[in-house]
C-alpha cells in the first residue's frame, strides 16, 4: 500500500500546487484534476485518430493516368 499511496502523492503534485484546507480535500482537488486530465487526453486522442482517418479523402491531386491536359 505504501508505494501506491507514494505514486499519488507523486501525481497529485505533478498536477500542480496542493490545493484545499487538509489532506482530504487535496486529495479530492487532486481526483478531480485527474478526471479533467483524461477528458482532455481522451478528446485529444479522438482529434488526432479524425485527422488521420480523414487524411486525403479529397484526393485533392489527381491521379496521373486521369490528367487530359498536355504536358509542356
């Protein structure tokens, strides 16, 4: 139990400054961050997987074998 409670010790400062009035509303503070950091993680992650999908769907060059147009 003693690493486990280090490790969020650890955490929890890594989030920023201890906030609250004792231990148990820091720690509350500290949940919270948590909460907020993985929303922000997940929706970045959900961006980044989009911007991959949708990468050139627009086939915005065309292909060589379909150009009409001469070459100088």
């Amino acid at each position: 139990m003693g690493k486990r409670r280090s490790a969020w010790r650890i955490w929890a400062k890594a989030l920023g400054e201890k906030s609250g009035k004792d231990d148990r509303e820091a720690d509350t503070v500290a949940g919270l961050r948590t909460f907020i950091f993985f929303t922000y993680l997940v929706t970045n992650v959900a961006i980044v997987a989009n911007a991959v999908r949708h990468w050139d769907d627009a086939k915005t060059v065309p292909p060589v074998a379909e150009c009409q147009a001469p070459l100088l």
